[in-house]
C-alpha cells in the first residue's frame, strides 16, 4: 500500500464529480465548485493540523470532535516519519521533504525494522490502510459493500445532518461514515441514533 499511495495520489482530481467519493445530501447550499475531500487530502503537510483532527486518537489529543474532513496525506505520512525518526532505531536519519512520494519511499524503505521495532506498528498498518482506502475511494476504484442500512444520523458543525449513505458489512462490528468519520461501536447504536432523527431503516434494501 505504502507503493501505492503516490500513484493514487497523483491521480486525484479535485473537479467536481470526479473520483468515487460519497455524495453528500440533505443540504440547501449550492454545491461546492470542487472536490473538498480531495483539496483535504493533496493539501501540503501541516504538522499543527493534527490537533484539530475530528475522531479516534487525534480527538485524545484535543482535536476537536466536530471537525469533519480528511488530514492530507502529507500531513498523516509526515506525522508518522517524525514518529519514527524519534526512536533509538532511526538514528542519525533527518526528515525527508514532506510530499507524498518522498515520504511513502522514506516509510518504505526503513518498514522492515519498523515492523521489528516501532511499539505501535499495528496502528501505523491501520493508518496505511486507511490512507489507501481514501484514495482509492477517489479515484473511483473502490465500490460500496455491504448492505445499505440508511443515512449518517450525525449533527455537523453547521447544525445539518450529515446524510451520507451507510453501508454496512455484516462481518464488522464497528460502523463508521465514510464522510464524518462518526462512528457507531453496534448496529443497536447506530440504529437508536437513526431512530431519533425519524429514518430508521429508511434506506434500508
């Protein structure tokens, strides 16, 4: 995947209706004159960005939890290059010009002993993960899977719901919204979520 990301990234298009990125309603503003997730994720490295990071780890950190949108991908790849950089297993190594291509080669070339050494590998390897999936998602290669069970019931910043379409994998306790990034640890809690604000099962095949 490491290999993969400055293909992917290159070949992001910020144009309106390019790529395979969720479509988002509900909203009476007219639509925006380009791809917002895909000018998130080409924006350059931004290290202090990731204390306004919406979810998960980042919010623990302080970030604040209505913040919706992708990091860029520089920032998220520079961010773990300074991680490694700190630990005695990365001595004497300076941080790499922080564009995608250059970062995801510096990842790359020392991952093997990341994989003996770093204490947190496996959060990194969901963060790769992660980064990809947005990517391909872009790009349009990636298709939907699952089964559509109904609209994000999450409340953004501006007072509107969310509204993305949720498909959910059977096999997978977790349900998150590939737009907000909300995330629902059961079906129960997603549901009691779409019951209050009245389309439980709306979209449901």
């Amino acid at each position: 995947m490491l290999r993969e990301i400055p293909d992917l990234f290159a070949r992001l298009d910020p144009s309106p209706g390019a790529g395979g990125g969720p479509k988002v309603s509900g909203s009476r503003e007219a639509p925006v004159p380009v791809s917002v997730d895909v000018v998130d994720l080409t924006s350059p490295a931004r290290p202090g960005s990731v204390a306004v990071r919406m979810a998960g780890d980042w919010s623990l950190q302080g970030g604040d939890p209505l913040q919706v949108g992708y990091l860029s991908v520089a920032t998220e790849l520079d961010q773990w290059a300074r991680d490694w950089i700190s630990h005695d297993w990365c001595p004497g190594d300076h941080l790499p010009v922080p564009t995608v291509a250059t970062l995801a080669g510096w990842l790359r070339v020392r991952l093997d002993t990341a994989c003996d050494e770093h204490p947190a590998i496996d959060e990194f390897a969901v963060k790769i993960r992660q980064i990809h999936r947005a990517l391909t998602r872009q790009v349009g290669e990636v298709k939907r899977t699952g089964e559509r069970v109904g609209r994000c019931p999450a409340v953004l910043r501006d007072n509107t719901r969310c509204g993305t379409t949720l498909y959910v994998d059977p096999y997978v306790s977790q349900i998150a919204c590939a737009r907000c990034r909300t995330s629902w640890s059961s079906w129960l809690e997603l549901m009691a979520a779409m019951e209050e604000t009245g389309d439980e099962g709306s979209e449901a095949a």
